[in-house]
C-alpha cells in the first residue's frame, strides 16, 4: 500500500495515544495535533501543538501535509463540565470543529472521521438499546455540541471532495483514561479505590452506561476510515449499573468501602446501551473485550501509576 498521511486530532488524549499507536504499525506518515503536549512521545510520530481554533495554523499544517485522512478527536469530553462552563465547551467542540472541517474542505481532504457521542446522543424518554434509528436528544451540552457538529459536517461537506464517517461510542474505558478529570467513571474508581480513598457515586448507582473498551474503539475508527462513509454506534449493547462497576472494581481491587452517595449529576441520563448491529453490517465490526476483562486490563494499569 503506498505511504498514506493520517492526521489525528486529540492525540495527547486518552483514546488518541491508543489510536496514534495503533497507526504507528502501518506505513503511514502520522501527524498529531492536540493543544496540549502529549504525556509520552513516539519517535515516528510528527507532534504539532495547536488548538484547532486557529484556522490559519490549521490551514498551513493542512497544506503542508496534505492528509489523506483526519480523525478527529479533538473535544471537551466531559458533561459535568459542560454543563458548568457551556462556552468553553462550545469553543472547544464546536468552534474548533468547524474551523477545522472548513479547513479539510478547503484542501479537498478525502475522509475525516469524526468521533461524536452514543452515550449522550439520546434522552430518557427513547426505548434501551439505542441504535442509529432512534430519534436523537442529547440532555447535555456536550450533547448539543456533539450533536452540532455532525450537522456542521453534513452542511459543509455536502457536494465536495470531503467524505465523512461518525462513530457514535459509549462510555470509553481502558489504560491510559485520565483518572483525574470528571468523565471515565472505572478510571476514577479504580484509581481512588487502589489509594484506599472514599468514592463518590452520583445519584442512587443504577444509572446504566454502555462500557466500550479502547482497543475496541479504535478498530471501529480504523474500519470507520477504511471502508464506505457512514455513521455508526459503538457499543456492546449491554446496560451496567456504577453500582455494577462499582462492584466489579472493588472486587478486582480488594476495596472494603461502601461509596458515597452525592446528588445526580446535570445532563446524566438515567439508563444507556447501544445497539451496533449496523457498525457489524457496514463495518464488520463488532466488540471483542468483555468488561470484567477489560477491568482486568485496567486495574493492572492503574496499578502501575501509583
Ligand atoms: N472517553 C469516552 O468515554 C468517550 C465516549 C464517547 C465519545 N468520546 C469522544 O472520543 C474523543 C476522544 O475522547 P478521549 O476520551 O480521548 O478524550 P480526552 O479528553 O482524553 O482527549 C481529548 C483531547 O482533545 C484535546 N483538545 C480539546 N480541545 C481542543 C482544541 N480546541 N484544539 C486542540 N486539541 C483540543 C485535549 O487537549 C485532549 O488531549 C472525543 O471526541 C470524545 O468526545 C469519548
């Protein structure tokens, strides 16, 4: 296969690192493009610091590159942020977002694909499992912005050389989440678990999620960018409780506490799975890591962090 150029944007984040390597493996020239710099470097990989915003940056490292492909990952990823701060939240998905499509447009750039949301795509008055037929409200302003921008990419693409695929994911898990920040409830357990300090579950704990495990997300981006546009789910279709990761976690860990309980959060929905029967039939994808395994695979990195 000739050299192909992948830009990736989002590469110092959690599910970008994993994706960066993944592309490493190939042929490929890889670009990388985050406004913050990256927790660790690969050699081959050609790291631009940049908030997608400055469109004349973006222009002129799009010019020079010349992708063949943009995935973009680029995002405020958290609802509790969101809702706290909508501004920033829409500066840095839908603003940077738009700058960036307009940009690809303009340069004729073959495929983007774009990461939006499953698990904030759809509100609490829709029937469980989602799929891509259920009509779409987002209860969240990440949501919205999501939601947004894949209309901004069917707007701005429409009649020009620029094709696009949307991967709608659930709730990524796996090594590497920011145990940190306010999104990636296993993440933040299990790391709070591991240091024996309390954890705080939001709301009563059966608030149900659609756990996606990383390695999985990135075969459904790869396939996403390989085979024929089009907008698909990424989930297991199975619903589980905080109270079940909650479970599952202090089990694998050792962990004796009872969580706390703290008032349900702004924008959460209440039960959440996604039916990806069309990523099987458009993609052939279909998830492979089980989540007691792939609790497994990220206890044992959380283990190596503290
Ligand atoms: N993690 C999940 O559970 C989940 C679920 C569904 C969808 N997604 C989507 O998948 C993508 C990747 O998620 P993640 O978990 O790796 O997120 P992350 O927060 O770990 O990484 C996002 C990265 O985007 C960068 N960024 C934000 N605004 C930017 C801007 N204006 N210019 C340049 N860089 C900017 C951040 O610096 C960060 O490194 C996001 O689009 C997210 O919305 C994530």
């Amino acid at each position: 296969m000739p050299q192909k150029c992948i830009l990736v944007t989002g590469s110092s984040g959690f599910v970008g690192q994993h994706l960066l390597r993944r592309l490493n493996g190939s042929n490929h020239r890889i670009v990388a493009v985050d406004k913050e710099q990256p927790p660790t470097f690969i050699d081959e990989v050609h790291y631009h610091t940049i908030d997608l915003s400055n469109r004349p940056i973006i222009d002129e490292l799009i010019a020079d590159t010349s992708p063949d492909m943009i995935f973009h990952l680029a995002a405020q990823t958290s609802v509790s942020v969101s809702s706290r701060e909508p501004i920033q939240d829409i500066q840095d998905n839908v603003t940077a977002s738009v700058s960036l499509i307009q940009s690809a447009v303009h340069f004729s750039i073959p495929r983007i694909v774009f990461t939006s949301t499953g698990g904030a795509m759809y509100g609490d008055s829709s029937e469980v499992p989602f799929s891509e037929s259920t009509s779409v409200n987002p209860q969240s302003i990440y949501g919205v912005s999501k939601l947004a921008v894949e209309h901004y990419l069917r707007v701005l693409t429409y009649g020009t050389e620029t094709a696009v695929s949307v991967v709608r994911p659930g709730n990524i898990y796996g090594p590497e989440q920011n145990h940190l920040g306010e999104a990636g409830v296993i993440a933040i357990f299990g790391a709070r678990m591991l240091s024996d300090e309390n954890v705080t579950v939001f709301g009563d704990g059966n608030d149900t999620r659609d756990y996606i495990y990383v390695d999985d997300v990135v075969n459904i981006l790869m396939a996403a960018g390989e085979k024929a546009p089009d907008t698909c789910l990424a989930g297991t279709g199975i619903e589980t409780s905080t109270n079940q990761i909650f479970a599952l976690l202090a089990s694998a860990i050792g962990y004796g506490q009872q969580p706390i309980h703290a008032p349900a959060r702004a924008g959460d929905v209440r039960r959440s799975a996604l039916d990806s029967d069309k990523a099987g039939k458009v993609w052939g994808w279909t998830p492979t890591t089980p989540l007691s395994e792939g609790i497994a695979k990220t206890v044992a990195w959380l283990k190596t962090q503290q």
